[in-house]
C-alpha cells in the first residue's frame, strides 16, 4: 500500500468510518496513534508510526494533524461523524471560493451550497485550490463566496487548521459566478 492509499485510508477512519478499525474518536475527533498503529497492524495495514509521521508531514492538504504531544491525531475537517474541532469563529476575507462540477449546479442555484453529509461547507481562500477541489468530480466550475458580506450578515466562519475555511451553508444571495 503506497502512501496515497494509506492516506486515503486514513481521511476515511479519522473523518468518517473510525468504527472500520474499531476505533473511537474523542468528543473533539482525536484517537491515539498507538491505538490506530495497532488496529491498522491487526487489519494487516502496513502502517507504521514512520510512515504515518512521513503522511502527515507530507500531505499537501495538510488533512491531518497530531496534538502538542505527538500522541493523537485526528482529520482537520471533513467529518461526518459528530465531532467538536473547538475552531474558533473567524473574519473570512471579502472573498472565497468553493470548487464543484456543472451537475450540482442546479441543486446549488435552488438551495445554495449545503453541508449535505458533513459538518461544514467547505471554503478555498484562492481558485487555485478550489479548481483543485471540483476537479475531483470533472470538470470544475468555481464559485465565487461573497463572505465577508456574509459574515457582516451575522454568519459564522471557522478556519481549519489546515487553512479551510468553514461556514454551515452558503446561502444562494452569497453566491457569485453561477454560470
């Protein structure tokens, strides 16, 4: 398993299935890294406490993070199991943007951007990132978030500690550039 499966394997036991490994996040979504070495072991997952430190250290996303001591770690964001990241409400800057496809447009223009599974809608502070994103799916068509309107509004932003922007919905009057 190279270390881009074994990331992926990660972001789906620290944001959504912690169960597979027979693991438990804590309220605020960490679990220790003994733990999970060892459930991964169990499962014959070729992760070791080097490679694990090499995958945090390297992802470009920065999806993952390790707590002050070193011992646990959780996903940055993009959970859908009930967890408390403990962010603090941020001023957004004036502008974000956010990547999706053409097919969820439609959906988008009736109900503006939504968590749907996760936590938060997620949020780039440049194009080039939020291209990235929607170009997961396809094709990618970039919003544009008028959000510091937004937070003027009274909404509330959250940053990750990998630097996404975090907002519970996007409301259709905050979207730009619809197509």
């Amino acid at each position: 398993m190279n270390d881009l499966s074994l990331s992926k394997f990660l972001s789906l036991v620290l944001r959504h299935e912690p169960e597979r490994l027979g693991l438990t996040l804590d309220a605020a979504g960490w679990v220790d890294v003994g733990k999970l070495l060892s459930a991964a072991r169990e499962q014959k997952i070729p992760l070791t406490r080097e490679r694990l430190e090499q995958i945090v250290a390297t992802s470009e996303k920065k999806r993952f993070a390790f707590d002050e001591t070193r011992t646990r770690i959780r996903a940055s964001q993009g959970h859908s199991v009930n967890v408390e990241l403990g962010y603090e409400p941020q001023v957004p800057p004036e502008i974000l943007f956010h990547g999706t496809v053409e097919k969820f447009l439609s959906s988008i223009r009736a109900h503006g951007l939504v968590k749907g599974e996760r936590h938060h809608v997620h949020l780039s502070a440049d194009q080039t990132t939020a291209t990235k994103v929607g170009e997961r799916r396809g094709k990618p068509v970039i919003l544009t978030i008028k959000s510091g309107e937004m937070h003027r509004a009274g909404h509330v932003f959250y940053r990750s500690a990998n630097g996404v922007w975090l907002a519970e919905a996007v409301p259709i009057r905050f979207l730009d550039a619809l197509g």
